[in-house]
C-alpha cells in the first residue's frame, strides 16, 4: 500500500472527503503517472494524516477529482519537535539543508540572516524552498510536511524562537561540550518534547551573535573536532539529535 504515489496537499484542498487537486498536482497524478478514474494514491494532509485516495475521473477535470478512501496508518515522525535556525549559506546551499533536513525529521526552519550571511533571498528562493521540502517529505513518507518560514534577522529568529526548551548553537572553535555528550546527558524521563538548534554561515557567528543566543537560553555546543561547511554542519546537528532521541 505504501508503494502507491504519495502527494502532500494543503488543508483547504480537501471538503467533506472530496479532494480538489491542483493544476500542478493533476498534470502530475494525469500525465506523469498516467493514473485514470478508478486508480488510488496517497495524500498527505498536513495534520499527520495519510489516507488513500482515488481518482473520480480522468485527468485534467473540473473539481473535485478523487475522493477519500480510507485512512492509511502510519508513524514516521520523530517523538519531538525539530526547530533548525540556519543562517542561509551561499548559493543554493540551503536547498540542500532543506532536502536533507526534511528526509531526517526536522519540523520547522527558520532561515536567518546573520552578521556574515551572504545571501540575499528573493520571494522566488521562499517557493522553491517550500517546494523542495514538500517533495523530500513525499519522498521520505513524512507525515507533515515541514514549515519553512520567511527569513528574519539572526537577532529575531533567535529573540522570537526563545522558547523554554532546549536550545543550542554550533560552534566549532572555543572547545564547547559536544551536542551528542548534552544530549546523552539528559535524564531518560525528561526528554524535551522540542529542541531547537542554530547552525553559522561560511563566515561563522560573530562573537557577539554567540554572546546574545547565550543571553537568551542558547547553550552552544560543538559537532566534533573538524570544521565542518555551513551546508554540512545543521545536517550533521540534525543527525545527531535523531541518533540520540530515536530509540526504534
Ligand atoms: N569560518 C568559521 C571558522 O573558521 O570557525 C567556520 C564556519 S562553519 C563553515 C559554518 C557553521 O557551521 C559554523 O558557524 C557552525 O555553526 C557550524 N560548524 C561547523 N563546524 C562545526 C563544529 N565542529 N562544531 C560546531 N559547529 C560547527
């Protein structure tokens, strides 16, 4: 069952078990796949809910399209939240992080532009981020599709995600404890239901980028003895917290 076509689909797109799938979402489902009236899929929608779906008509139509089956059970989230502030790397750099990210669990992004960003993100980057993130949890049978918020400054991303749970950022010089040692140190039984983390730009963090997450509950923390890129770097973060939280 799980073999069948997966698509990620925004809450308003369904009505009373009815779905009305987007001019993209048909040309997909009708031409690519060639699926016809009769045939079934899998939706995503966005509550962590999969169900099966299945076509009422042949592709390119007027809506609604399919209509809802059955619910599909399902759990590949992650017992907690992942919050990932990243200062945006050069280039397409965070495309990776996104696609990377989602396949690992994170729940939300939060790009932010620090002191030594270089980017400067047009609202054409947003969509593609989204996209990319969109397809990645299709792709990994995630039951949400991650939140990828517009980019804010270091000092809101940081001030508005201060949050009482735990909160790290990266740092790779200033021999820090290791995000795997703080993370193995954390009672069994009191495992935080959220743990946000930052990760630097190709130029690092500013000494007083550091200074104010650490004014604000961050506690920075070190992925290991080698530098790593900045598109490397939130992906390793990731790895780790989901190699320490996920038991099965
Ligand atoms: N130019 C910086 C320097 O020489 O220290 C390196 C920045 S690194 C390319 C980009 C970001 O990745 C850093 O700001 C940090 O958040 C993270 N990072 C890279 N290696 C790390 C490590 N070993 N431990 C913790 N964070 C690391």
């Amino acid at each position: 069952m799980v073999q069948l076509q997966r698509i990620a689909i925004a809450p308003e797109q369904l009505q009373n078990q009815h779905l009305y799938l987007t001019a993209e979402q048909q040309h997909y489902l009708g031409r690519v796949l060639r699926l016809k009236q009769g045939d079934r899929f899998i939706i995503i929608e966005g509550q962590g809910q999969w169900w099966i779906a299945e076509l009422l008509v042949n592709l390119p139509a007027s809506s609604p399209q399919a209509k809802l089956i059955e619910i599909v059970s399902i759990q590949t989230e992650l017992p907690i939240e992942i919050i990932l502030i990243v200062s945006l790397p050069k280039a397409d750099g965070f495309e990776e992080i996104v696609r990377c990210c989602t396949e690992l669990g994170v729940t939300q992004f939060i790009p932010v532009i620090s002191k030594r960003t270089v980017l400067k993100p047009s609202s054409q980057k947003l969509e593609r981020w989204r996209r990319i993130a969109t397809e990645s949890a299709e792709q990994s049978e995630r039951q949400i599709v991650p939140t990828i918020f517009d980019p804010v400054s270091f000092k809101l991303g940081v001030e508005k995600n201060n949050q009482s749970c735990h909160q790290y950022i990266c740092e790779g010089r200033g021999n820090y404890q290791s995000l795997t040692q703080e993370l193995i140190s954390i009672e069994t039984g009191k495992i935080p239901n959220k743990i946000i983390i930052a990760t630097g730009p190709e130029g690092g963090w500013t000494e007083a980028e550091i200074q104010d997450a650490i004014g604000i509950g961050f506690q920075p923390v070190s992925l290991g003895k080698r530098i790593l890129r900045a598109i490397t770097a939130p992906i390793v973060a990731v790895s780790q917290i989901v190699g320490i939280i996920e038991k099965t």
